[in-house]
C-alpha cells in the first residue's frame, strides 16, 4: 500500500480574506510546495468565508490573528482590547489637555509665553517632545501595566505583557488543526507570521504531540526582538530578555521535536541568533515568474505611474502620501503630471487615525489622476498593478525597516520598476548605494527574473 502525499501546511492566522500580503506569501509557498509534489494545505483565520473558492485546499480555524489583543472577561471576548488606533487617540487627547491646562495657568498667573520660556524650569514648559505628544511608546509604557493588569486577573499572564487569552487560544486551536489535518510523520508545517503569545501557544501544542511523530515545523519571525525606535531604547534590555525567555520556555516544551527557525533577511537573523537561544537561517522571499515582463523603456519619459503598494499603515510611511501627490501635481509641467495608484487597504478595522485621514485626503484627488484601491487584491490583479505603474515608491520608516524585510520591494525590483527606498535600511541595503536611489539592484533583479517562482521551491524542498 503506497503512502500519501507529505502534507505542506502553511498556518497563518491573520489570513481572513482572499487577497493582500499574508495570502499572497502563502500561495506562493504553497504553489513551490506542490511543483516539489507535496500536498499543500492552508490554515487560516476561522473569519476566511466557507463561500470563497481559494487556490488551494483550506482550513479556517485560528480565532485571533497577529495584530488582534483579546481581552476574555467570562463568557465575554474583546477581539482587541485597546481597540485599533486608541493608544494614539489617547495621546493626542491628553497632549491636548495638556496645553489647554498651561494655558489656562499661564493667564491666571498673568505671565506671557515669553516669560514662561524664561521660566527656571520649576514649571513644566510647553515641548512637542513630552510624552503624549511624538514618541509613540509615551502611552503604551503607561496603558501597558493596566492592561496587562487586566488581563492577568482574567486568566493570570506567566509572561509580563503577553496577552494569556491569545496563548491558550492559540494552543487550543493549534491542536484542533493537527486534529483534523491528521499529520504524521515527515509532514511539514510552516508558519510565517508569530508574535511571542502564539510562539508560547505553539509550543504548548507541539509538546502534546510525541516527537516520534516527525512532523517538521519552521517558523518564521520578519520583525527584530526589539524594536528600532529610540522610544523604546530605555526598554531594550527588558524587551530583549523577554524574548529570550519566550524562546528558551518554548525550547524547553519542544525538546525532541522538528523545529526550526528563520528570519528573511541576515540582519535580523543575526538579531536572533545573537539572543544566544535557538539558531535561526534565513529564507529567501517569493516572487513568482508574473511579475517579471519586457518593459517600454520610453513610456515612462512622457507621464510616469507612481505605485504604492501593499496596504496602508503609518510605519509604511502612507500619512506622507497626500502632500506628496499635492506638491508632485503643483510643481509638474503642465500635462505631465504623474499619476498614481495607491492601494490604501487597512490591516486592522478603521485603520490608523493617521493612516484613514491621509485616504480621506487622497480622495480628494482621486478624479485628477490618482487610483485608490481600498481592498486587498487577488494575486493576478495584484501582479497588474505593478505591470501599470513606472516607479515603485516605499516611504517606509527607516527605523522600523532598517532589519525588516519588505516583499514590495521584492515585487518591486523583480517587476522592473525605478525603486525609490530609504536609506539605512535592509532594502538600501541591497542596492548599489547607501542611500536614495532611483537604481534597482541588478544582481537581486536578476535572480527574481531568472527563476523567481523557484526560490521557495528551493524552500520548500529545505524546508522538509
């Protein structure tokens, strides 16, 4: 009696919908996995539609995804506790507060604000760079300890912090997808998105299975252990204590087991290793064959198209977006303006204040050139979409993405489009200077081009 096929499963949990990055990541990997012949499968958000008809075989299961912080009160769930968006509102309310207060102080003592500049700094001075005001941890260091407050009386968090629903959660659901997928051994599971609360969910699971049952797992963390942002420099240390923790615990549980673990680019694989923990390798990042195409090399001389993809969050730099068109529309000759096309999706409901406010502004402009996309899009109108478009701009933070990875900048150079990236970051680090540039990188273009689709075929069959 022949075997079945070896399963490949990719598990992402924040997948909801048919479209955007986190799917289009899984069907790449997937298609490799079955060109090498393995029986690929797809875990999913249990928010994924029965109705909708996907690529490959689904199984909608995870009840939280990455970004969601659930707060279970009883029988009672908040999906996300802030809510999406909160923290900043909080802090823009309390600046505010803030300068109403000094003000009324400043007249009732009669002084002038000349005066108060002049002050011996007995009294608090009006400076944009308080808390509650620019850095974006001011509010969070303060929420932090209520909230986790909050969620340590409804179930008791081991790790300080870390959201104890999402983990059981996450344990819970975790064994009821080896449940129905029935994996044995040599099957593979991938999972390319982990927060610290679901690494310590997963391994809770893996350790209920028996290692004898050699189901190979490989995780894959895209975000540093600690984050760039001088906001968080006095938390660093902690921070990175506790991932180390979450690592060891979570090594601990899975002694014996198939495990493996990676990063998509080598600074932040070094980030890892250099924890001292576990060992992580890198993965290369998938673009398929469909985006590299012969290009007009004359037609972007008459009116370029301007693309931004991907979906529209602060850190990708999407609030910079209105007055970017405005100004590229004012200083253009006359008939040559650029147009754009600028998918503006949000990844968490409502979005960003910042982030909604700039779609609001764009819309403005959407009969004078610019096309706004509000949704995900499905992988083939997606591919189109830089086949239409002349240069690829990422405005990314280069704080948050000076390690970080970014599969539009991937799509980007494999497609063929003038890429404009930040400097100090992992996608300035792959062109040929260190800085702003209009050059895509010939040597990371011809690999994309030459067999794009092939090298996470090559993962695949790695990863087994």
């Amino acid at each position: 009696m022949t075997r079945s096929k070896r399963k490949f499963v990719v598990v992402d949990q924040s997948i909801s919908e048919l479209g955007g990055h986190h799917y289009e990541y899984a069907v790449r990997v997937l298609a490799a996995a079955r060109e090498d012949g393995l029986d690929a499968r797809l875990v999913t958000n249990k928010r994924l539609s029965a109705s909708l008809a996907p690529d490959f075989p689904v199984l909608p299961i995870y009840e939280f995804g990455y970004w969601d912080r659930p707060l279970r009160l009883g029988p009672w769930v908040i999906r996300s506790f802030p809510p999406p968006g909160s923290i900043k509102a909080v802090r823009r309310a309390a600046y505010a507060a803030y300068l109403g207060i000094t003000t009324i102080a400043q007249r009732l003592s009669g002084r002038t604000s000349a005066e108060h500049g002049r002050s011996d700094g007995l009294e608090l001075e009006v400076n944009r760079r308080e808390p509650f005001s620019g850095q974006r941890a001011s509010v969070r260091e303060f929420l932090r300890p209520l909230v986790t407050a909050l969620r340590s009386a409804a179930g008791g968090a081991q790790f300080f912090g870390l959201n104890a629903a999402k983990i059981r959660q996450f344990e819970r659901d975790t064994l009821a997808m080896l449940a129905a997928l029935g994996l044995r051994a040599d099957d593979i599971v991938f999972v390319p998105t982990l927060s610290e609360a679901e690494l310590l969910g997963l391994g809770r699971a893996i350790a209920s299975c028996r290692p004898d049952d050699r189901i190979g797992w490989h995780l894959l963390f895209r975000r540093p252990p600690v984050p760039a942002r001088a906001a968080y420099a006095r938390s660093a240390d902690a921070r990175r204590a506790q991932v180390r923790k979450c690592l060891a615990t979570f090594s601990q549980a899975t002694a014996g087991h198939r495990v493996r673990f990676y990063t998509d680019t080598e600074a932040l694989t070094r980030q890892y290793n250099d924890l001292g923990v576990v060992r992580f390798d890198t993965l290369p990042i998938p673009v398929p064959s469909s985006f590299g195409h012969s290009r007009d090399p004359e037609r972007a001389l008459a009116v370029p198209t301007i693309l931004f993809a991907g979906d529209a969050r602060v850190e990708k730099g999407f609030q910079l977006l209105p007055i970017l068109v405005e100004q590229l529309k004012r200083e253009s000759p006359a008939g040559l303006s650029p147009r754009f096309i600028i998918q503006s999706n949000f990844s968490v409901p409502g979005g960003e204040p910042a982030a909604a406010r700039a779609r609001r502004e764009l819309r403005s402009h959407a009969k004078n050139g610019v096309r706004l996309i509000d949704e995900p899009l499905q992988p083939d109108a997606y591919c189109a979409i830089f086949h239409a478009s002349d240069i690829s701009l990422i405005p990314y933070d280069p704080l948050e993405y000076r390690a970080r990875s970014s599969g539009v900048f991937a799509e980007s150079v494999a497609a063929g489009l003038v890429t404009i990236v930040p400097s100090g970051t992992w996608m300035a680090a792959q062109l040929d200077a260190p800085r702003i540039t209009q050059r895509h990188p010939q040597p990371l273009a011809r690999r994309a081009r030459r067999d794009p689709s092939r090298s996470l075929g090559g993962g695949a069959a790695h990863l087994g």
